[in-house]
C-alpha cells in the first residue's frame, strides 16, 4: 500500500457504526467454503448533502434494493456518499449479507466513498490524489472533497493469496471539453495514479479489482492509461468488446459509423450507465414534476433514440495469482443495474445507474501429485501445473493476450481452463485467462507524448497565474497601504470608512490570492514535475531505452530538466 495515506487500519476494523464493528479475524474459511463466485456493484449514489434531492429516500432505497438483489452482491463500491449518516442507513439495510464495511474520511466535506464486503477488511488506506482540482474553483467542490482511491484489502479464504484488494474512486469530473479542457492533466493524473496501486495489488499477487465513477469513456487515453499500466481488463469490453466509445454525438463514436443506438441498446450492450433516458433526474424539469406520490407511473419507451447516454462508470478486474491459486478469475457476467425507481416516489435511485460483475473462479487442467501431502498448499486446489511445452503459436498466443482466435490442438496451454460448463463457456474462460495472464499492452510513445505534451501545457498555465495571483497580493497589499495612508487626510467621516472597507476587502484577497501563489500554485508544479518524471520513465521503457535519471548533483533530469 502506499505510504502518502491519511487512516490505515490493520487486523481490525472499527468505526463508529455498530454494524462496522468486527472482531480481530481469524479464518476460519475451509477449501470447500471457497468462494467460486463474486458478485461485485460499484454505484455513484448521488448523496450531496444540501444539494442531491430526495437523498434520504434515494439512498435508504438503495440500501434494501443491495439487501434484495440478485445475484446477491459480495462486494460493494459507494461513490458520492458524503453523508455518514446515509452511510449508516445502507449498513444497517445490509447488514445480514455485508456485515463488514468501511465509511472513507477525506478531504474538508468527505470524499464520498464507502466499500461493503461479506468478508473482513484487513486493512484500509485512503490515497489521496496529487492532483485533483483547484480550491479557486470552489463551486465545483473536487478540490475541496479531497478526491482520491478508497483502498481495501479483503480475506476470503485462509491462503496467503486468498485476498481481494478493492480500489474505489470518483475522478475528476469533466467540466470542460475539446482542446480547451483544463482538467484533461488531473484526469490523466488519476489514472496514471490508480493504475499504480492496481498494478502493485497484481504484483503481490491478489485478485485486483479497480471500482468507481472514473468520469471517461471507453478507450479514452486516460482509459488506456488504466488498462495498459496495469494487469486488469474492463470487465464490460470482456464481454462486449464492440461496445460504444462515447455518446452518440462524440467524434470517436461518430467515426464508427454506427446508428444512433436505442435507450434499451444503450443498457444491454453499451453500459450506459449516465446520462441516459431511463433516469428520470437527466428528464426535463417539466417531465419531472409528472413523478411523486400517488401520481401514475411514467414509462420510457425502450426504442426511444438515445443521443446522451454514455458509461462513466466501471469495474476492472485481475485474475488473481494462477500459478499459486491453480486457476483464475474470469468475467462471467456484467449489467447494468439499479435502474428500478422509487417505489414511492416514482424517482431514479440516483443519476447514475450501477454496474454489475459476476467473477468465476476457473481452475486450470492439472496433473494431481497424489504424494503432495505438503501443509503449506492454500490454493483454491493443491495442484501441480502441467509441464508440457507451448508450440509457437500458443505460446505466441499467451505472449500477446490474443483472445479472438483459439489456441492450437497441437500443445498443451498451461493456461486452459477445466470447468463444468459446456464446450462455449470452457473455451471463453480459456480465452480470458489467456489475455488475463499475458503481460498489458504498454502505450505506444504518442500517447506518452500527448501526456507530456498535456503536462507541459497545464504547468504553463500555472506558472501563469502563480505569477499573476503573487502580483495581485503586491498590488492590493499597495492599494490597502495607500488607503490607511490617506483616511488621515479625507474631510468626511463617510470616505474614510468607504476607504477602509475598500483596504480591508482588498487585503484579505489579495492575501488568498498570496496563499495561493506561495503553496497551492507551487505544491501543484511539484506534483506535476513527478508525474512528468514518471510518464517519461515509462515512456524510455516502452521505446527499449535507459529510463530517465537524474544527473547527481544537478536536480536536474536528464531528459527533462529543459523544460522546467
């Protein structure tokens, strides 16, 4: 986990909910009590306080409609739950299939995340975000929640690996667009950011899963920055690998050459899980006001063009430690959910919709060491993995994560799966940890340099108003002198006091504009030289040259101290 944290919890979890309160775990999970699935939901639930409307209502509903669901959810993602106490009202609604949960204290108003689980959190972090807005765009509120990645580390068996490391977060939301975004940098930050813990869980060889409103569309550099710096797949483009890319009106759908798709289109197969028809709060004011108590229920017309609608929410998914686990994790189903409306009040649970995933555990075929009595085997199956070598083209196949085309007869695949299912789904899982076990794609050099290029346009613009907020607090700082200066000469009581008010307001401006120029400003350009640093690192790496080093003595990058 990393060390920038603001709360870990260690062996036990304790929070002021009573329902959260767990006694120091000991397993107690035998290998027959082995999950062989896990139902996942990862939901923006739309509770600001003073701002979200019906928000007790909305998210008590969403509470009993996660106790109820089918298949029941083992895990849970929160985004947008600011209010502990709508926290509380979930937890006790769940509270018979997710006994253990943990509410995420960020930021000055909270960050709004929570994870639920069936099984007990061994640990927990709060990761913070190096970039993550401005506090001078205080009407947008990213700043200010402390946007960052819930962490989670879950037991669900006694092996060393029998551990699930949850990731939640909500990005930055895009508030601009085209060539003129200037939030493009923070996102791309957080991407790059949260494919780091991703792809550290991978390594320590647990089963990943990266949850949350990610405000992108699919293949999005800041989604290929995701799915290329970390060993994890979007579980929806597993199964819908021909899914949209944006809304109908996006230049990257439009260039598909695709129809407008349908409102029940964009659900089945696109995961539109925003900003779509079905949700009665992206409804017109007028259209609103049709919904409430007693008044008839109001229905969409599946067949209903849908222009909006686009998926901002994901899940992705690792396959756990094959070797060590003897199999992997597969996608076996994903959907959207939480579309059913307030019972009551006729509402949408919230203004997104929820998004699914149901993970299969796949053994590998195996040869079994009937002698193998050793104590120490905590996999899923104490296996010994087959030894026949890969011909070319299988080999070339696990290489290159192909998952379209089949592997060869010739050959035994180290990676093939042994299932109950019939021959269709035995050869997808197959596939799945074919891709699951190969190696990510890395980015090829333009998209590094796009990134850089986003950098060096982002760090120009705030040495830009670094300069120009420490030049209004000289200014007012001047203006404010001048005005004591002349309250001793004016004749009239009534412009002395237009001149102090005028000193004071002018002061405390400009001293936030100070403040400003001296930490926020300059924190951020420090942030930003790190992440340059780290782009071209992997950049050098992607190209087969020596990553970038720093010249002992100098400070100074080899590669890029030009340009700061």
């Amino acid at each position: 986990m990393p060390s920038d944290t603001s709360s870990t919890n260690k062996n036990t979890l304790t929070t002021s909910d009573d329902f959260a309160h767990q006694e120091p775990y000991k397993p107690s999970v035998t290998m027959a009590e082995l999950p062989t699935e896990i139902s996942i939901v990862t939901l923006n639930c739309w509770g600001l306080k003073y701002i979200s409307k019906l928000r007790r209502e909305r998210l008590t509903e969403i509470g009993r409609q996660l106790a109820i669901a089918d298949p029941q959810p083992q895990i849970v993602a929160l985004q947008e739950c600011f209010c502990h106490e709508d926290y509380l009202t979930i937890r006790r609604e769940t509270r018979y299939i997710l006994p253990y949960g943990k509410f995420y204290f960020a930021g000055a108003f909270g960050g709004g995340l929570a994870i639920l689980s069936k099984w007990p959190i061994e640990e927990s972090t709060m990761y913070r975000y190096p970039l993550n807005g401005r506090p001078t765009a205080f009407w947008r509120g990213d700043w200010y929640v402390g946007k960052g990645v819930a962490c989670a580390k879950i037991r669900y068996g006694p092996g060393p690996k029998h551990i699930i490391e949850v990731f939640n977060t909500h990005t930055h939301a895009p508030y601009e667009s085209g060539p003129n975004d200037s939030y493009i940098c923070h996102r791309t930050s957080q991407s790059w950011e949260i494919s780091k813990l991703l792809r550290g869980a991978a390594e320590r060889g647990h089963l990943v899963l990266g949850l949350g409103d990610f405000n992108m569309l699919p293949l999005s550099l800041e989604h290929q920055i995701v799915t290329s710096h970390a060993p994890v797949q979007d579980v929806w483009r597993v199964l819908h690998p021909d899914s949209s890319v944006g809304p109908a009106y996006h230049h990257a759908e439009k260039a598909r050459g695709r129809a407008v798709p349908t409102a029940e289109f964009n659900i089945l197969e696109n995961c539109a899980t925003s900003d779509g028809p079905f949700n009665t709060w992206r409804w017109l004011p007028k259209q609103q006001k049709r919904l409430g108590i007693g008044k008839p229920v109001v229905t969409v017309d599946p067949s209903t063009p849908d222009l909006r609608g686009k998926r901002l929410d994901y899940i992705f998914a690792g396959a756990g430690d094959v070797a060590a686990n003897g199999g992997g994790w597969v996608v076996k189903r994903a959907a959207v959910g939480m579309m059913m409306r307030h019972p009551e009040l006729g509402c949408s649970l919230s203004d997104h919709f929820a998004v699914e995933a149901t993970l299969k555990f796949v053994p590998l075929k195996q040869q079994r060491d009937e002698n193998n009595n050793s104590p120490f085997s905590n996999s899923h199956q104490t296996i010994k993995p087959t030894t026949t070598l890969l011909n070319d083209a299988d080999n070339h196949l696990i290489q290159t994560g192909t998952c379209l085309q089949e592997p060869s007869s010739q050959g035994t695949s180290i990676a093939e799966a042994d299932t109950d299912t019939d021959t269709d789904d035995n050869l997808t899982y197959t596939k799945q940890l074919l891709a699951f076990n190969s190696p990510p794609p890395r980015l090829p050099p333009s998209d590094y340099d796009q990134i850089l290029s986003l950098i060096h346009k982002y760090v120009a613009r705030e040495r830009s108003q670094l300069k120009w907020r420490a030049y209004h607090f000289f200014s007012w700082l001047g203006v404010s002198i001048g005005c004591l200066i002349a309250v001793w000469f004016v004749p009239r009581n009534f412009v002395a006091f237009i001149l102090m008010l005028v000193s004071t307001l002018g002061l405390v401006a400009g001293t936030l504009d100070g403040l400003m120029s001296l930490l926020f400003f300059r924190s951020e350009l420090r942030a930003l030289k790190e992440y340059e640093f780290e782009i071209l690192t992997a950049k050098a790496l992607a190209e087969g040259k020596t990553p970038v080093v720093q010249q002992a003595g100098t400070g100074e990058d080899v590669d890029a101290g030009k340009q700061w």
